[in-house]
C-alpha cells in the first residue's frame, strides 16, 4: 500500500500567485457580462412591461397592477391555469 505524503498548505501570497486574482477576473467578466445580457436585462425588462400597458410602436405607459389585477377576475383566466397545471 501507497504511503501518502503530506501535501504542503498553498501560499497564495507567495510570488507565483501574484496577479492570480486579476487574471481570475478577466477570465470570470465575460461570463458576467453575457449573463446579465441575456438573463438579468431581459427579467428585468419583463418585470417592467408586466406593470405596463403598451403597444409595439408607442412608449409603455404605467399601469400599475392592473394588468395583474384584470385576469384574476376572469373565469377563462382561472380555467386555463388549472388546465396548465394539470
């Protein structure tokens, strides 16, 4: 049987870790960048629309909850959601 040897502890601040982080980052950004592109904007975007009336070609005017508020008294909105469900 193999006898192991004790692994010595990692110096991060030692000479050859230097610039680690830095470099760390610059391969990290991208991802960040491509993640808040096509997720974080994109939720967000939806959130803002959901709580607006708006057409294609004009601006998205605020109403509030009442695009929320409009479906929740309609039976065909309760009907589709069960059906959704099940």
């Amino acid at each position: 049987m193999r006898r192991k040897t004790p692994r010595r502890p990692i110096n991060a601040s030692s000479p050859a870790h230097c610039g680690d982080a830095r470099l760390a980052w610059a391969l990290i950004a991208p991802s960040f960048v491509g993640f808040a592109v096509f997720a974080v904007y994109p939720t967000l975007r939806g959130l803002y629309l959901s709580f607006a009336g708006y057409k294609v070609l004009t601006r998205p005017s605020w109403v509030g909850f009442g695009n929320h508020v409009k479906p929740a008294g309609d039976q065909f909105f309760w009907c589709s959601l069960g059906a959704g469900i099940n």
